[in-house]
C-alpha cells in the first residue's frame, strides 16, 4: 500500500512573516533599473551602473554562486594562470542566471579575485599570479559608423579588433592594429597573437549579433564591417587557442523569434565560426534558477527550516487531489511520488511557488520582448513590494497570488508580456471592475458562505490563468521545436493554484463559474486563457444588453414559450389583462395565469385585480365564480426566467450571425452548450413559476384563499420533449396536493347541497343544468374540474338510487307528490353510461317522487350488489356504507330527524370527512360518536394514552 503524508505539525505562516526582502526591493526610491545590467557601461566604469553591479564585493553577495557559474569560474580563472584546457567558451544561459550576470562575474573575478572570497560557495577558486587584462565588446554600446571613444585619448576605435587591442593593453598594444582598425580591415592571425602578447588576458564578447547586423551596412572596399568582423571572430578564435594564458567568452542569442531568415543566418554563421574552438558551457540548471531569484530579491536565503511547513503543507494538499483523481494503483503511487517532488521544489523556491517560476522560464520565454532574468527579476522585485505595502501575503507567491489589483504589479506584468492596452477591457469586466465577474463570484460564495470571506477563490484563479495567457510552451527541440498556443490546462492549473489556501473542490467550482461567466476567457476543451477579443459570452452580453432596451420581446418570448407548455389547454387563459379574458358559464374549473408583472405589484393592487376577475365579466357580474383559480407568478423565478429568456433569444442572434462573427467551431461548440444550460433554466423557472393559487371564497363578500405549494414537492416535471408541464403541475397542486378541486362527486353531495328533500314543501326534483350551474356558481360549494364529474355523480346516483334521471324538459309534480313522467323514461336503479346524461335539458327527482311503487316506510338506501361505495363528503376516495335516513311516523313526506354514518377511512381521507362531521354536528346540535380501531400488532400504550385518551379528556368528550 503505498503511504500518504501526514498532516504538518506546523501550521504554515504567512511567507511575509517569514522571509526579509532585499533592501533594494523595499527601498523608497526603488527603480526598476535596479536589475539592468549591461556588460559594456560596468566595463566602462560608468556611474549611472547602480552600485549593486559596480561594486564586486556587494555584487557577489547578492549572487547564488551555481554549480555551473562556479565550474566556469574555475575554468576561466585556471586558464588566466596558463592551465590546460578549452580558452573559447561559449555561454548557454537561459532564463535564470542571465549572460549579463555571468559575464559581470567573470569580469569581477578576473580583475579583484579577492572579492569573490566574500561568498563560502568560492572557497577553492583559482587565483590568477598576475594582474589580469580585460577587454569587453558590447555591441549593444558601439557604434558601427563611429567606432567608440577611447577614454584620454583624442581618437576613436573603429572596430571590434580595436577596442580589444586598447583595452588589453592601452596605446602600444592598439599601436599593434592601428592600421587595420582605421581602414576597418579585420588583422591578420599575428597581428592578434602580438596583440595578446604574454597575458594574462580575459576577452568578453557580448550582443555581437546584434553588432553585426548593424555592421552589414557599412562598407569596406568590396566587402563590409560585417564580414570583416566574421573574419576577424575566426581568426581571434584561433589565435585564443593558441595562447597560454588567455580566455574568450562570448555569449549568443539563443531566442530569435523576430529575426528574418536572413539574421538567422548569420547567427548560424557566427555560431559556425566559433565552434571549432568553443566548449559550450551553462551557468544555471534546473531547480538553480530558484536560488538565483531568491538570492537577488531577499536579504537573506530561507532556511530549510522556515520552508518545510510550507512545502509539506502543498505536499499534502497536491498528493490528496492527485489520489482523490486516480483510478489505478500506479496513479496512486504517482501522486504521491508528485507531492513529494513539489514539496522539494517549494521548499527550495520558498516564498515563491515553482509554478510561478516555471511559468516564466518556460512560457515567457517564448515572447519576443521577455528580457528572461532582468523581466522576470523586475516583475517579482513589484509583486514582492506590492504584498509589502498591503501588508499580508498567503502561504506562497503562487501564478494565483500575483497582486494585479496593484498597478505597479500590473504596469511591470503588462510591460513584460507586452500586452497591456489591449486587456484593458478584459481586466474591467473580468478580474479588477467594481462588477467583474471574478468578484462577482467571490462576493456571492462569501455570503453563501461566511468563511470564504477574504479568500478569493475565483479571483485567485482567474488571476492565475491569465499568467498563462501569454508564451507558451516549447515542444522538440531544435529545426522541429514548436512553440505551443498560450494557455493553461486544468491540470496545470490545479496543480498551480491547489494548496493550503485552497482546496481542489473549491477551485473546481469556481472554475467552472468563471468558464461559464467571464467575458474574455476561453476555453477549447483542454485549456484556459484570457484574450484580447471577447469569447461568446461577452457576444451574448452584448446582445441580450441590446434585447433588455425593449422587454415587450421579451415578454411576449416568454409568453409564447407558456403558452406553448401549457399545451392548449382549454381551461388554462394566459395573462389576462380584462376580466372579459376569462370566460364565463364555461363549466370547466379554469386557470387563469397571471401576468409576470402581476408578482412585483403591491399586496393590494394584486388583491382588487384578482376580486375583480372573480366578481366580473366584463361589464357583468361572472356567474361562474366557483369554477376560477388564478395561478400566480412567484417574483423570484420572474427574474430568473426573464434573464435566462433574454440569453436565450440572444443565444439565436449570435447564431444567426456565426459567419458574419467569424466564429470557431470550439465557439460554435461553446455556444451550443450555453444553450443547452439556459434552456435547462428556463425549464427549472417555469417549473417553479407557478406554485400558489387564488381561489375566492365566500366571508362576508368575496375574498381570497391562498393555496400554496407547501412541503410536498409537486411531481409533475417535464414530458417528452423535455418542457416544463405547467398546467399540469398547477392541477395537481389543486387537485392533489391541496384538494381543493375535485375529480369525483358522491351523489348525496347533490341532494345535500341544493336540498333535495327539504323545505315545505319540500323540494323532489331539480334540473341538471341548475345542478352544473350551481357547482360552478356558487362559492363554497365543492369545486369540480369539469361538468363530467356531474355527469359520473348523476349516473352512480342512478345506480345507487340516491336519485332518478330523465331526459327533457322538467316533469310537473302531480298531487300525489309523483313527477309525471312516463315510468320508463325515468332511469333509476340501474347502469347509465356517462354519455347518456345530458346536463342542459335532463332532470333529477328523489326516489319518493318517482311514478313507480314507493319504497316501504322507513325505506335505507342499500348499496348496490357488489359492496357499499361511498366517498369522502367533498368527492375523494373511501369505502363504508350508505347512510341510513330514517324519516318520522307520517311517512317520507315529513322532516328528517336521523341521520346513520358508517365509513371506513384512513388518516388522509378522516380529514377530507372531518368538515362534513363539522357541518352535520352544526344541524344536529350534537353528535354520538362511535370509533372502532384495530390494529393486528397491537397499539403502543404511551401513544394511545398521550395521543389519543388525554386529549379527548381534556376536551371533556370522555372520562
């Protein structure tokens, strides 16, 4: 099994608390020019050289000594006292311990040794016997036309060959090549040895490309200074090598990304050249690059001790994510090997993350204007004052951490990824705008969640993956190297940003926030970078900007897409704006869907506009008050909806313009998913849109009953085409969530609520169009989804004899209390289809009052064979028996005195009875109750005593 770290006994601290910046980063009058450092002004001697550089001792102890500068070191310095080997070194010196810098150490050592003694890593450097000659060729300071002053003397020097020769040996040894240098004539191979003389002798050749394509133009008889230069490299190179006590260094570009074919050439040429003689010789390697820095911007190098608690802590977090990722063994173990190399890197790079680094030697090296060192040096020296000034840092300075908010940092970033007027933009709406969608994030994640307040997150990353936005990565080597795109991909960027301070889990989340909100960010599938030019989502901003200046098309969007859900429905009327919008006497219970204004209007307002729906039609009073429910819009999902209608419709704008816009096919991609995601929220909105409805109800007039949703989640979703069902979402709220609209009708709900059988006289018969009127007329009676339930309750009641039927115009009620009616025209005591009841001409008469032999006194409404069926009062479900109406001595036509009720019923159905109890108790006065439970396995005795007994007790309905 392979083994994870264990937690740091030390909790990292703030890297501000730990380390001291160098004084020349903390200075008040520190300058950027603190890190410029060019050969030919500190051979010169010139006083605008900042002192760091100018003085040996001071230089030394702000240089890390590599093991590379070390082993040129030794080597220069053993040839300078005649010892074998290679005198023509060429350096290799990449990001990290410029050329500049190495070519100052040679020069410092060769002419004050004993300075070098001030650093531990020089003990045991050779020590030249004599006083060493320098000479030092920059050919950034010499003038092709001109030549270059030479200092005392009232002549210039022409040529390269010239000003070595002055410079090794003053007048008489420039006396050697006089003549060549004024007719710009490279000097012969003797000419060089005798300028050389006995030595000892260091020659730094530094920017000589850049001499020589300046020297292209100037002519020489039938040749040019360039190509006497060329001959003149040559031949010095031959010359060196044969000498005893003389050493050549020289340095090349090694990036020439803006060089036509033609200086390339002559890099190749001069390359060419020097290499027969020169030993190819690199000052840093590797992880040393990290020290360099450390030791140029911190007072001090950190101890193995200070960065431990750090490094372990990454350790940790890294080898975490890495195992919570992996899915074989090796992976695992993987993982584990990468923490430990990241801790190893972090505590040797301590207080800057390797990632930070990395990036710069690695990507930046890749921009033409990336000065390597001195940028690299001068963008940190400000990150470093920048998190001085605010006065806290985090455990690291890591690609997250980097302070753009300061505009020094900014100005110092820009300067060297040479960017800067173009991102303006990008930084408004993305990282540093009072509304940028990275501090967006932020603050809405701080108020979701305390404990992220201060932390960033969204930020940090953004900030991060615009470090990576510039260079790119370098793939093969030589003729087939390429330079990747800019760009970081997620790995990269986890690796980078995940810590102590950060969690994966977190940085997941917010990436993907930024992926899907940032303006300028764009992503390909693998990797993430910040652009100049908008991605679609700021296309999209820009659009639905555009659609917000005029919401009728928005609404009316919106509207159409309700329609549509609502499925033309015929009891369902979309945002009526009269009372006329809603029809009347349409014996359906219908919906009306308020208007999306409708939420944000005042209690008030929306209270009179919903009484005047239920109280009109038009300039008429509305019959069918009773058969209206106005669903009404929750305010929040509005705003939600209408945001993600308004991406929606501008979504179809951008594609239309795809061509005209020239979009990518990833864009094209990238826009198809943000389409699919509003169309999901759009989905989501309107399945939460309508949650509450208003039903009037009777109290002293008309006033509101407000149904709502509740803690039962409705479970009417999406259908087929994945669209939000909204009616049928809303009829369920009625209809089974809240049950205030029915599907069902017990027969006796008729006879109790238009009174069939009371009244003096009594009333035998009504017609089924009042009973349909009534349901729908009259509040408080049981509201019913449509007059088909009437149709079902008259053809049970037929069956179950609660009441006979007949088709046509109502009979008249002869003197012996008998409709007359042909008897076979009445349908009673037997099965009636639905389809055989017409509700506008058909009538209903009592048992009593039907024309064929009366029941016996005393008669009870049996059930059907089969089993008794009775339903809940209001029309829902249950089983029990009939009730048994007995009538007082004179016969049926006289006032009811008893009324018998037997049901079964469960929790839910024991409630849907409980209101018609309520009413029978109101009739009768008083009630005697009878309740018979059982239960197979026995009732639980605290229960049954506290639940059951003492409430009753105390209600004083038992002892």
């Amino acid at each position: 099994m392979t083994a994870t770290p264990t937690t740091s006994p030390t909790k990292p601290k703030p890297w501000l608390e730990v380390v001291a910046l160098h004084p020349d980063v903390t200075s008040e009058n520190f300058s950027e020019d603190i890190f410029a450092l060019d050969i030919g002004p500190l051979a010169d001697g010139l006083p605008n050289v900042p002192a760091v550089y100018r003085d040996p001792e001071h230089f030394f102890r702000v240089s890390y000594l590599t093991k590379g500068l070390r082993s040129l070191l030794a080597d220069v310095l053993s040839r300078l006292n005649a010892n074998p080997g290679n005198r023509v070194l060429k350096l290799i010196t990449p990001f990290g311990g410029g050329k500049s810098h190495t070519m100052a150490s040679l020069l410092h050592a060769a002419r004050k040794r004993k300075a070098l003694d001030v650093i531990p890593e020089a003990e045991g450097l050779p020590r030249p016997t004599k006083s060493v000659n320098t000479a030092v060729f920059d050919g950034q300071f010499f003038d092709v036309t001109n030549g270059k002053q030479i200092p005392g003397e009232d002549f210039r020097a022409k040529t390269v060959w010239g000003w070595i020769a002055w410079s090794l040996g003053k007048l008489p040894c420039y006396e050697i090549v006089r003549k060549q240098d004024e007719a710009r004539v490279a000097p012969g191979g003797d000419e060089i040895l005798k300028m050389l003389g006995k030595g000892p002798n260091l020659i730094l050749l530094d920017e000589v490309l850049v001499y020589l394509i300046k020297a292209g133009g100037i002519k020489v008889h039938e040749s040019t200074l360039r190509e006497q230069t060329l001959a003149f490299i040559q031949s010095l190179t031959t010359a060196v090598s044969n000498t005893d006590n003389t050493a050549l260094v020289f340095s090349l570009q090694t990036s020439r990304p803006n060089e036509s074919m033609d200086y390339v050439g002559l890099f190749q040429a001069v390359d060419h050249l020097a290499a027969r003689k020169d030993q190819l010789r690199e000052p840093v390697e590797g992880n040393e690059v990290l020290s360099v820095i450390q030791r140029r911007l911190l007072s001090r190098l950190p101890t193995a001790d200070e960065a431990t608690p750090a490094a372990t802590a990454y350790q940790e977090k890294i080898t975490q994510m890495g195992v919570a990722y992996a899915n074989t063994k090796g992976e695992r173990e993987q993982a584990v090997q990468d923490g430990i190399d990241l801790r190893d890197r972090v505590r040797a790079a301590y207080p800057f993350h390797p990632a930070l680094i990395d990036l710069m030697r690695e990507r930046w090296a890749a921009i033409p204007d990336f000065q390597r060192t001195r940028g690299a040096l001068r963008f940190l020296a400000a990150c470093l004052r920048a998190v001085r000034k605010e006065g806290r840092s985090g455990t690291l300075l890591g690609p997250g951490d980097v302070p753009m908010q300061d505009s020094e940092v900014r100005l110092a970033f820009f300067k060297e990824v040479g960017q800067q007027a173009d991102f303006q933009a990008m930084l408004e709406k993305d990282l540093l705008g009072a509304n940028a969608t990275a501090r967006r994030i932020d603050e809405r994640r701080a108020r979701e969640n305390p404990s992220e307040m201060g932390k960033r997150y969204a930020a940090r990353l953004a900030t991060a993956i615009l470090m990576y936005s510039f260079g790119g990565l370098r793939r093969g080597s030589g003729e087939s190297s390429q330079v990747l795109p800019p760009g970081v991909t997620e790995a990269d960027l986890m690796n980078a940003c995940v810590g102590p301070d950060m969690d994966s889990t977190t940085a997941m989340a917010c990436l993907k926030e930024l992926r899907d909100q940032c303006l300028y960010l764009h992503y390909d599938g693998k990797s993430y970078c910040f652009k100049k030019d908008p991605n679609v989502t700021l296309l999209i901003e820009q659009e639905v900007g555009a659609i917000a200046r005029d919401e009728r098309h928005v609404s009316a969007k919106i509207k159409e897409m309700l329609e549509e859900r609502i499925g033309g429905a015929r009891n369902a009327f979309v945002w009526p704006q009269k009372t006329d919008s809603i029809d009347d006497r349409d014996p359906r219970f219908l919906i009306g869907y308020m208007p999306l204004e409708f939420a944000s209007q005042q209690k008030a307002e929306r209270e009179r506009t919903a009484k005047e729906l239920f109280e009109k039609f038009g300039d008429k009073p509305r019959q069918y008050r009773n058969g209206l429910g106005l669903a009404v819009p929750t305010e929040d999902e509005v705003q939600v909806l209408r945001q993600s209608v308004r991406k929606l419709m501008a979504i179809a704008r951008v594609k239309e313009n795809a061509k005209k816009l020239n979009l990518t096919d990833d864009q094209k991609e990238q826009l198809r998913e943000k389409e699919d995601t509003e169309k999901g929220s759009v989905e989501s909105a309107f399945l939460k849109l309508y949650t509450e409805v208003w039903l009037p109800k009777l109290n002293d007039g008309i006033t509101i009953e407000k149904i709502a949703v509740g803690g039962r989640p409705l479970q009417t979703r999406l259908d087929d085409h994945r669209k939000a069902k909204v009616h049928e979402r809303v009829m369920e709220l009625i209809e089974q969530v809240q049950k205030r609209v029915f599907e069902t009708l017990i027969p006796g709900k008729i006879v109790d609520l238009f009174q069939l059988g009371a009244g003096d006289p009594p009333r035998l018969g009504i017609k089924t169009n009042e009973v349909v009127d009534g349901f729908f007329s009259f509040l408080g009676f049981t509201r019913l989804r449509d007059a088909a339930v009437i149709k079902k309750a008259i053809a049970r009641g037929v069956k179950e004899r609660t009441f006979g039927y007949t088709p046509g115009s109502p009979p008249t009620l002869g003197g012996d209390g008998k409709f007359q009616v042909a008897p076979s025209r009445v349908r009673f005591d037997m099965t009636a289809a639905d389809d055989e009841i017409d509700l506008d001409s058909g009538f209903l008469m009592l048992p009593q009052a039907i024309p064929i032999a009366a029941p016996a006194p005393g008669f009870a409404l049996t059930p059907p064979p089969g089993g008794p069926e009775h339903g809940p009062p209001e029309g829902g479900g249950g089983t029990g028996t009939p009730p048994e109406i007995t009538p007082p001595p004179g016969g049926p036509q006289g006032p009811q005195t008893q009324v018998q009720l037997a049901f079964k019923a469960d929790r839910n159905q024991l409630y849907s009875a409980w209101s018609a109890i309520a009413n029978l108790a109101d009739m009768a006065g008083k009630l005697s109750v009878t309740v018979h439970a059982e239960n197979p396995t026995g009732f639980d005795r605290n229960k049954l005593q506290n639940g059951v007994l003492e409430p009753l007790r105390e209600a004083d309905l038992i002892e």
